[in-house]
C-alpha cells in the first residue's frame, strides 16, 4: 500500500505544481497586459504634455513678440512727445498746469494763472486726480 500511495502522492504534487504553474502564467500574462496598458496610457499623456508645452511655448514666443513690439512703439511715442515738447511753445502752460495742479491748485487756479479754457483746467485736475490715485507720479505723465 506505501507502494501506491507514495507514487499517488508524487502525482498529486505534480498536479498541484502544474495547477499552481498554469496560474502563474495567467496572473503574469494579466499583470503583462495591465503593464501594456499602463505604458500606453502614460504615452498618451506624455504626448498630451509635449503638445500643451509645444503650443505654451508658441503663445509665449508671440506674446513676447507682441510687448517687444508694444515697447518699441511706446520708446517712440516718449520720443516723439519729447520732441513735441520742446518743439511746441504753446504746451508750456499745460506743464505749468500739471505742476501747479501737483501742488494743489485748483481749476480756477489753473484758468487765472495758466490762462486756460475751464474745460482745459477741469480736464487736468481730473486726469490729475486719477493718475494720482493709481499711484503715478507726475514724471510718470509728463
């Protein structure tokens, strides 16, 4: 009878071990699948950032054209406001104004001693005040 058991026993052992082989298969060929997957859907993602890093990019690089151009434009607006200044003798008294204005005056100051329309001097006591509670200085708009 130990004849028979003993070689039963080993045949069991091989079953369980081909059982417990086949199943091992499959949990790797599952987690192989999950790990295809995985892969894919990390380089649909990664594509997904090149693009946005690649169009982020692009914005900026226009965006960075745009203000290199905005800047050049302002340079030459200050240029030419400059040369107007120092061309136009009849912008003198609205200098004037402006300082007078930054010391306090009033518009009825500005039409006495300025010898502007009221409108003038009502319009620069406005655009004074404004700049001034944005936080502008008077070198900023003169």
């Amino acid at each position: 009878m130990l004849d028979l058991l003993l070689p039963l026993l080993l045949l069991l052992l091989a079953i369980a071990a081909v059982l417990i082989a086949v199943y091992s298969l499959k949990q790797v060929s599952k987690l192989r699948k999950q790990l295809d997957e995985s892969k894919q859907e990390t380089q649909a993602l990664v594509k997904m950032l090149r693009n946005e890093t690649h169009a982020m990019g692009s914005g900026s690089i226009g965006v960075g054209q745009r203000l290199s151009e905005v800047e050049k434009k302002l340079n030459q607006t200050v240029e030419r406001q400059s040369e107007l200044e120092q061309k136009d003798p009849g912008s003198l008294p609205y200098t004037y104004a402006i300082r007078l204005v930054e010391m306090g005056a009033s518009s009825e100051d500005l039409v006495e001693n300025c010898s502007l329309a009221r409108v003038e001097a009502d319009l620069i006591s406005l655009v004074h005040s404004e700049m001034k509670r944005k936080g502008f200085r008077q070198t900023d708009y003169v």
